[in-house]
C-alpha cells in the first residue's frame, strides 16, 4: 500500500464543491424522475433522434448515480468528478438548443436568462474537475 502523499489531498472548499455537486445532481436526477419530468422532456430537443421520456429517465438515471457517487466515493473523486464533468459536457448541446429555440424552462422564460445559462455550464464543468483535484497541483 503506498501513502497518500499531501499533495493527494482534498482541499476542504474541494470537498465541499464535491459534497455540494454530489447533493445537487441527486435532487436534480430525482426530480428528473418525478416532480419536474415533463418540464424536462420539453428540453430535450425535437432534433434529438431518441424519445423524449427516455431521454429524461436515462439522464435522471444517470444523475441520481454521479450525484451519489460524487457523495459516498470520495477516494474515486478523480473519476467520479471527471465523469460529472463529461455529463456536464455532454448535456451542454441541450443548453445552447434551448437558447437557440427559446425553449422556456424552470423560469428560463428569456433570453437573457437562457444566455446566462449557458455561461453557467461551463462553471460546472470546471467545478467538478475542481472537486475531483484536477488538474494535479
């Protein structure tokens, strides 16, 4: 077994960043599943060649699982950041389509808002591979 060397630690903001994303992905992928899916089908674009309905349960899926691993896999955070980072990646031509097709959603009702937004992807990207110690100091 070889020691954790100091540099391999954690900062206690990037725990806090990866506890923060872990629960905010959780409640996201949960509500995916319940409360809000309607809403999420309506951001799913109608270009996307993959069912709407299907489309939102998968990306509940998948978030309910990053956001717990994100919580209960701290000695993989490497992984699991850099995986919320490719999700995040991944999901950010949905963002621009909703932009572009002034698709209101979760109080995304202009413009304006739908542009900060995707100002706002970027940063989690960035989050997540800040919470999993990326790069390496």
């Amino acid at each position: 077994m070889t020691p954790r060397l100091s540099s391999d630690r954690p900062r206690p903001s990037q725990t806090a960043t990866r506890l923060a994303l872990g629960a905010m992905m959780t409640f996201a992928g949960i509500t995916h599943l319940t409360v809000a899916r309607e809403e999420f089908q309506a951001q799913v674009p109608d270009w996307f060649p993959v069912d709407k309905d299907l489309v939102v349960l998968g990306s509940g899926v998948a978030e309910i699982g990053l956001g717990a691993a994100m919580v209960a896999l701290p000695r993989h955070r490497r992984l699991t950041g850099t995986a919320l980072a490719a999700f995040y990646t991944l999901i950010f031509p949905g963002n621009i389509a909703q932009y572009a097709e002034r698709t209101d959603a979760f109080g995304l009702d202009t413009d304006g808002k739908r542009l900060a937004r995707l100002f706002g992807q970027p940063a989690l990207i960035g989050a997540a591979l800040w919470a999993a110690g990326l790069p390496k100091r």
